[in-house]
C-alpha cells in the first residue's frame, strides 16, 4: 500500500506550523499572506513504511511525523516541476532518490544505499542530519544542504563531473539500459528508464563500481633494478628528464617536494671537462641532508663502483657525504653503511621517492600531446586574452570553468616563460564546502630535445595573499589526481573547442570583456 491511500487529507494551512520554519514552504508561505494554505496536504503520523514513493502526481506536500522507509525508491520524472513536496519529520530510508522541482526536507538522518540524484535547480534537499550512503549526485545545480555530516562513498556535481581525484566512467556505473549512448553525442543518464526499472525491482546502478577507489596510474617502471649504482644516477640525470640549459650554465638540475621530502638531481659540466659529476640530494623535514655523486675515476678518489665498469664504458666512482643541515655545526661527513641511522633511513626514502617520482614523470609525459596545448593557445577566442599576467587580459569563464592562457616568451619579471594553459573550477566536497581546484598544463622543453607537458594543480588560493600559491606537481606524484588532471583537461578542451566554435557562429561567451568583443570584431570573427 503506497502513502496516496494512507495519508489524511488536509490542508496546508492546517500543518504549517509543524513544519521546519526554515524550510522554503514555511518562509515561503509567511512571506506571502499564506498563499499556500489552500493546497493540499497528506499527512501521515508515527512511522511510515512503503514500496515506493513516486513524487509526480500527488499534493502539494507529503509529510511524514516519523521516519519514512521506502524499499525502492523514491521519485519523480519531471525534474523542472514535480507536483509534491516532502517534508519528513524524523530519518529517511531508501536505497535510491531520483528527485527534482520541489522542497525536500528531512529533519533526521538520510539513509540511501545506492544513489540520490536529484536534478535541476527548481529543487532543493536539506537534511539537518547526516546523509549516508552511496553516490550522491546533483546536477543543473540542484541544490544540496546537509547540516551533519556527508559519509558517501562518491559525490558528483554533473554527469560530467570526474569528481575531485577520481575517475568516472558512466558506462561502468549504469547498466546498460539506463544509457542513452549515440555516437553524436556524450552518454547521459535515462531517467524514465531508471524509475521503470526500479518499479519493477531492478537495480539500475553497479554497486561495486561505487565502491571502487580512486582509480590509480599503471605506471610502468622505468629501471631495470632498483640498486644505488652509478648506472641509475645516470638514468636518474638523463637528458630527457632534465630542462634545456643555457649556454653559460655548467650545472643542470631538477628538484621537488614530495610531501616532506625533497629530490634534486643535478649534472654538472659535460663528460668531456675537468670537474664534472652527476648528483643526488636529498633533505628530510628533520633536516637531514644526504649527497650522492658519481664522477669519471681519473677525477676522483675512492673506489669505483663495483657494477659501473663494464668494456667500453668510463668507470665510475660512486660517494657520498651527509650531514644536518640545522645543526650549528653542519659541515659534510662520509656517509657509509655505519652511518647515522636516520641518514641510512634518508638514503632509503630518498632513493625510493626518486625513483618511482621519476617513472611517474616519464608516463605523465605520455598521457597530453604538447601539440593539444598549442592549438588551444591558438585559438581565435583565446587571442584578445594575451597577458597572463593582466588582471583583465589572462582569461575568461566559460560554463564552470575559468580558462588562463599564457603564451610562449611572455616574460615575467623579464624573464620568458613558457607556453601554459591554466584550467580552474569550483566544486563542493564531500562536506558540501565549495572548493577551487586549478590545474596548469605547461609546454617543458627537456635538454636531449624532446618536449613534454608538466602537469600541476594549486588549491585555493586567498586573494589578498600577494605570494604565489603553493602548487602540486603531479607529473612527479602520479596517482589518482594525475588521472583526474588528464580528464580534466578533456573536458576542458571540448568546452573550449565549442566556445571557439559558438564566436565563429556569432555568439560570444557569457559576460565576456568588452576589449575583447572589440578584437573579435576587429578580426572579423564577429559581424
């Protein structure tokens, strides 16, 4: 028996003051000289437990004084204005929520299994309680408010949405049937489908798909060993991970931080002059510093290394030398196998952050085509936006996102930089807070010629905070958020792609600066 036979029938005039007085319908109603008192209400006292609760042809309000159970779902299909409202005065339980168009208010706990998703911004949900359970979504800015605590396993904004550091694939998390996939356009969900097969029993989502985590990098690794030779320093000061150096620079390098710790690796010279060696530093956050170096054996003293002489090849020695770097007295002592047990512990975290660093790096590089970033530089709608670093001339918003250009040889403190795309986008987390997360895709000139995009992310950043934001370099961390930075870019690219396409159409972006309306004209991309 469904709540339509259950209900007593009374008017809404009769209930009002039970309802949450921060609730929309009651602020609503007292705004406006009850101008819902007339409408109709059912309302059910004590507990209530159902098989299903379809929202699409019913009162104004349903209102429940306990906790509602429903084993299937609850629903409606038209999300722009569905014909009741709800308003449940204790917790909520149900495995789905497909919802949008009205008022749903919960004073208790919310409980879904599977997945809420609720459409359109004519609808809103609060719970004062937690809501618990499995996907929560809201798109077309449906909104969400939850006073207690978000304990869901994934939490999207738009079918679109990869979600912060993870991957998501529709097609993995419907069944198939619940999928409209044509070859013109992108999949999206099937409503109706999904309310038909819920009616008759039937799941319409994967669950283990949603309790799948962050789906990480197969990165493949790129040594052959692992030991500390002389052969794998050199790999670790390969050319190809390396930046171009300047004609009168001897020493060449790269470094990061990996959360505490911090990698350099570092040539100095050329094989061919006095002096030169290749280098590894590194440094802890107790202030632990350990240096490793490889140099020719007609230019140092000590031993070779044992595995670096092989026929035709230099031999090479291999030492290394440690020391604290806050101490008061921080002079360089030998490190060996006797050295300081936290140096030793050093050596291995280093050598192993470095390494596995380094692979990430090398498939980072393999995943966007420098030529991608270019020809979006290229575009016509990003040319009036010439200067990175113009509050006005940087970039633009488009849909959700903020796109940044910088072009290649703009100077920054008269120095050139190089060619970047800078992507940025609100979302809300787990916890329901807005967030800003930006991503930086800049073109990398390496010294053996070849060229790659660094890939880095920055979080908010305050706006009355002069310095430069703290930013990830997820081209040396790899890992789930690598991923999202890849994807992120897609879709970045096919909203700026269609952007590019509506001004040649003669439509321009939302808000967009006058100067830069004035170029497009100029240039005849505009009539």
């Amino acid at each position: 028996m469904s709540i339509h036979h259950m209900g007593q029938k009374i008017a809404f005039a009769d209930i009002k003051t039970r309802l949450p007085h921060e609730s929309w319908m009651y602020t609503q109603n007292e705004a406006h000289d009850g101008e819902f008192d007339a409408e109709e209400v059912w309302l059910h006292s004590g507990d209530l437990h159902i098989p299903e609760l379809l929202l699409d042809e019913g009162p104004f309000l349903i209102m429940v004084e306990g906790n509602l159970i429903v084993d299937r779902y609850i629903g409606n299909t038209e999300s722009d204005a569905a014909a009741s409202n709800l308003v449940v005065l204790g917790d909520t339980t149900t495995p789905y929520m497909l919802v949008g168009g009205q008022e749903i208010y919960i004073t208790g706990h919310l409980y879904v299994e599977d997945m809420f998703w609720g459409d359109y911004n004519h609808g809103e949900l609060t719970v004062r309680g937690n809501v618990e359970g499995g996907l929560l979504v809201s798109t077309e800015q449906y909104g969400i408010q939850v006073q207690g605590q978000r304990k869901v396993k994934r939490q999207l904004q738009e079918w679109e949405d990869l979600g912060p550091w993870q991957g998501f694939d529709m097609l993995k998390l419907f069944v198939p049937e619940c999928v409209i996939d044509e070859d013109t356009e992108e999949p999206f969900p099937w409503r109706e489908e999904m309310l038909k097969r819920l009616q008759q029993g039937q799941p319409v989502i994967h669950r283990e798909y949603i309790q799948a985590a962050g789906v990480k990098p197969d990165v493949p690794d790129w040594f052959e060993d692992h030991r500390v030779s002389a052969e794998n320093i050199q790999r670790l000061t390969h050319p190809s991970l390396l930046p171009v150096r300047e004609d009168d620079e001897l020493l060449n390098s790269y470094e990061f931080w990996l959360g505490e710790q911090f990698c350099r690796a570092s040539v100095y010279g050329d094989e061919h002059t006095e002096g030169y060696f290749r280098s590894l530093y590194f440094q802890d956050e107790h202030g632990c510093a350990l240096l490793l170096k490889v140099e020719p054996a007609d230019q140092a003293s000590g031993s070779p290394d044992e595995h670096a002489e092989q026929a035709g090849n230099p031999v090479w020695m291999l030492s290394g030398a440690y020391r604290y770097v806050n101490r008061e007295h921080s002079g360089w002592s030998e490190f060996s196998e006797k050295s300081p047990e936290d140096i030793q512990q050093l050596s291995i975290n280093g050598w192993n952050t470095l390494l596995q660093s380094v692979s990430n790096y090398q498939y980072a590089r393999t995943l966007i085509s420098p030529q991608l970033i270019r020809d979006l530089l290229a575009l016509p709608i990003v040319e009036p936006y010439d200067d990175y670093y113009d509050d006005d001339r940087h970039g633009l918003w488009i849909g959700d996102f903020y796109f940044a250009f910088r072009q290649a040889g703009q100077l920054c403190d008269d120095v050139p930089q190089p060619a970047m795309l800078r992507i940025g986008r609100e979302y809300t987390d787990a916890q329901g807070e807005t967030q800003v997360e930006k991503y930086f895709y800049t073109l990398h000139q390496h010294a053996d010629g070849s060229e790659s995009v660094l890939i880095e992310y920055s979080a908010q950043e305050d706006e009355d905070d002069d310095e430069e934001p703290l930013t990830i370099e997820l081209h040396y961390i790899g890992g789930p958020q690598l991923l999202h930075a890849v994807q992120l870019l897609e879709r970045g690219r096919k909203v700026l792609m269609q952007a590019n396409q509506d001004l040649l159409d003669g439509e321009l972006p939302y808000a967009v600066e006058s100067f830069a309306k004035r170029y497009w004209k100029s240039k005849g991309y505009l009539k």
